[in-house]
C-alpha cells in the first residue's frame, strides 16, 4: 500500500550523519513520524516549544507520536528571543537534563524555534541529531529545509550560525489550524519568492492564491519546497545559485531589523513583501524584468499584505543595515534579482541612490 504522505528527498550536505541525506515528510504525522522514528533508538528526547506551541501544538504532537518520555525545553516566543541568552538558556537546560550525543532533539515551533533550537543541538556537545517539525506555515516552506541555523547578534539578523541538516523534516498542517490569520498569511512572501525564481507558471499560480488551510495548501507547501530544494541541492552553502533565495531579502531584512530596533516587531512575511516590491522595482531598471510582472506581484501582495508604514526618515538606517548584511561582499550590498520569473539573478550591486528610489516607490505605489 502505498504512503498517505509525500516524501521530498534532500541530498547529503555538511557532514550530515548519513549518507543518504534527509527526507521531508509531507502528511499526516501520525503515519510518518512512526515510520521514521521506529528504526531509532535515541538515549533520550529533548522538545523543544515556545510557549505559544507548547500550549496549543505540543498535545497535537504527542497524541499523533506517542511520545510519553521526553524532557521539555520551552523558550521564550518572537524575533527578539532568538539571541544568545535564549541559547544559553537552552544549553543550560540541555546539561540540567544529561542530554548527550545520543540523544534527539525534536524542535517543534516557528522558524525562531527550529533556528535556535537547531543551532543549540548542533552545538550542545558538538552536536546531536535534531528534527524539525515545523508548526507555522513560514517555518513549513522556508526555515525548516535548507540547513540554516541560527540566532541574531546585535542588529544581524542571522548574524551566528551554523550549517547543518536536521535528521528530518515532518511537515503536518494540523498544526496550522492552531495560527492567527495573520500568521498564516506571512509565509506567503516566501512562497511568493519561491515561485518567482521557479517558474512562470507557478509564479501565476501563486498570483491567484491566497493561504488558507484548504485542500490546496498540502500541494502549495511541496511545490514550494520542491524550488527551494533545487537551489539548495545544487548549492548547500549558498556561494553560487543558492543564493537565488535572497530575492527580497536584502531590502526585507533590514525593513525587519529597523522595526526589531524601534520595538514595534513585524513579521518575517511582511517584512519580506516589502522587500519583494522594492527588489522587483530594482529588477525592472537593473535587469530589464517586464513591468507587468511588477505590477501583478504588487496586486498579488497586495491582496495578503497591508501596507508598512515606511518613511523617508527611515532611510538612512534602512541602508546603514543593508550595509551590515551578511551576503555583501567587498564593501558593496549585495542583492538577487530577477530577469523573469524562473531566472534570477545573483550578485547584483545597486547605487544607494537607486535603492532609496525603491524605497520611494513602495511607498508611492504600494503604501498609498
């Protein structure tokens, strides 16, 4: 009988203990996880949750697994945890509990909980295997696949880290159920992006949908996955075409940085769409993208994302924080753009005078 759930293989990378690399599973979790788990013998389970999962994801988890003997490690939720006291935190629970190198550590949250969670069992002790089971739908189709682990430092987001694949990916969207809308929504600039840099038609497809937790969404997170496992299978440490995925994130992480700092945190998705419309107007001048694929996105966005009060006073810092951005190289900011959908294009430099018009431009035509 075949499997209720889809399988996404992730070739081998970063000295992952096995050879065969790591798969994602796509389905019920209650089929999966017992297919997967019943071949391993750990010394111990370490979960860990924040206390928004540990609440209302943590039963759903345990009901599905079985899992009645573990230790619970619950931190504390938003961008602004994911730093290193939370770390220091976590590690000294890890040794309160005698975790060691045999054990496993199941990261069950957002992408914040899966980032430090994962860093923290990729570092305890040198490191012992973990798992991502993604409860947010941004985690679901960016932060749990892809190896990247890591918190903030100062005002760089991502700023320490770490490569390293988890054992698994265990994709279920019962947790979803459990998401304020607007959480539910943010992860659609990731997909957004996903299906710009894959394909005309996926990047039309995704102008036309909006996220929900329907009998389309299973589909919609493995078509997602799908193009962002072709960038990272070919390029694991993101020094080449990997860094296609950055499309919208150079403008969008310090849009999300700026507000970090000012106390007013917004999410990872809004930040991101902001980023994407700036980045696309950058794509028209700086590698001839048709304007029409401009104006759809912007609709597309439009129709999930209300607009980021962003001003020119802002602009200063906005571009002091691009400057900080971990993809730059030789002093200049470094952006992924796009020739159409289904080409991007890495390792663009712009004038800073180009990348306040961009600025100027999402709020003339996006904020207003």
């Amino acid at each position: 009988m075949a499997d209720i759930f889809e399988h996404i293989k992730i070739a081998p990378h970063f000295g992952n203990t096995h050879p065969d690399g790591y798969t994602v599973y796509a389905g019920p979790l209650s089929d999966s996880w017992a297919k997967w788990h019943g071949s391993r013998q750990y010394s111990g389970i370490v979960i860990i949750c924040d206390e928004n999962t540990a609440s209302c994801c943590l039963p759903i988890f345990l009901t599905k697994t079985g899992i009645d003997a573990f230790s619970l490690i619950v931190t504390k939720s938003g961008e602004q945890n994911k730093n290193l006291q939370s770390c220091q935190q976590i590690w000294t629970e890890m040794l309160n509990i005698c975790a060691d190198r045999k054990s496993l550590c199941i990261n069950l949250g957002g992408g914040v909980v899966g980032d430090m969670g994962g860093f923290c069992a990729a570092t305890f002790k040198r490191g012992f295997d973990f798992v991502q089971v993604p409860t947010t739908l941004l985690a679901q189709v960016d932060a749990s696949v892809g190896g990247k682990l890591g918190i903030d430092f100062e005002t760089l987001k991502n700023g320490v880290g770490v490569f390293q694949n988890p054992e698994a990916v265990f994709i279920d969207t019962v947790f979803l159920r459990t998401l304020p809308e607007r959480e539910l929504r943010s992860a659609y600039a990731e997909m957004f992006k996903h299906a710009l840099i894959g394909s005309e038609q996926e990047w039309a497809t995704m102008c036309h949908w909006v996220p929900a937790v329907d009998a389309q969404l299973l589909s919609r997170i493995t078509a997602s996955l799908r193009i962002k496992k072709v960038y990272f299978d070919k390029d694991p440490f993101e020094r080449n075409v990997r860094k296609s995925l950055n499309l919208g994130h150079t403008i969008g992480h310090a849009v999300e940085s700026h507000f970090l700092e000012m106390g007013q945190p917004i999410l990872h998705g809004e930040a991101i769409a902001a980023g994407l419309v700036c980045e696309l107007y950058l794509s028209v001048i700086d590698c001839g993208l048709p304007s029409e694929i401009l104006e759809k996105s912007i609709q597309a966005l439009k129709g999930v994302f209300s607009p980021l009060p962003i001003s020119e006073g802002m602009f200063i810092n906005l571009l002091n924080l691009m400057q900080q951005d971990k993809k730059n190289e030789n002093g200049q900011i470094n952006f992924t753009l796009l020739e159409k959908p289904g080409k991007p294009k890495i390792n663009r430099t712009v004038d800073s005078a180009l990348i306040i018009s961009s600025l100027k431009f999402y709020i003339k035509n996006y904020a207003n």
